[in-house]
C-alpha cells in the first residue's frame, strides 16, 4: 500500500501496531487450536465407527506386521576362516587374504 498520499491519521488506522498484530496471532493460534481438537475428535469417532462397522482389528488396519527384510548388497556374511595367530578373520569370499592363499583352509575353518 502507497501511503505517501494518505493523511498521518488514515495511515494510523489503516498499518496494525506490534501489540495488536500479535494478541491477533495469540487469537488464531486458539482459534487454531480449538479446531483441531474439534476436527480430531470428529475423525477418530468416524474412524471407531467404521472399524466397529466392519470389525476390523488394529493389524488389518494399521498393517502392523513387520517388514520381510530385503538382502542388500552391502548385506554382512558370516566369517568362515579364522588365523588363531594374528586374530585375522575371512568369510570365505573375494580373493583370498595373504595369510590363508595358497594353503589349506581346512585349518582354519570355524566349526
């Protein structure tokens, strides 16, 4: 708004002071939060309603089973050799580590 060509007194009705800008905050934030609450229960009383209706259990509709785990490729695998004398560990996968190539691995399997 232009208000070079307003009277003082018009420009002071018409721009809200701090103090009235927030009790006007202060008044929509419980007008706010008085409709939620309102709407929320209203949904949760349609929602008992429907789940009474259909005899629904908590399971079908919040699908509260777990998750089937997916394999990844960054999936840990369990180690099949062990090197007692340094402590150095393989699972089996990949080239060979120096301490085990080329010998036999039986060894050095975990059991």
């Amino acid at each position: 708004m232009c208000t070079e060509f307003l009277p003082p007194i018009l420009i002071k009705q018409t721009m809200a002071t701090l103090k009235e800008l927030l009790e006007q905050r202060r008044t929509l934030e419980a007008q706010i939060a008085d409709a939620r609450k309102t709407e929320t229960a209203d949904a949760i009383a349609k929602v008992r309603s429907l789940v009474a209706d259909f005899g629904l259990t908590a399971d079908e509709v919040f699908n509260t089973k777990p998750a089937k785990a997916k394999s990844s490729a960054g999936s840990k695998v369990a180690v099949k050799y062990l090197d007692p004398v340094t402590g150095n560990s393989w699972t089996g996968r990949g080239k060979a580590p120096l301490w085990i190539a080329g010998k036999d691995r039986s060894q050095y399997l975990i059991k």
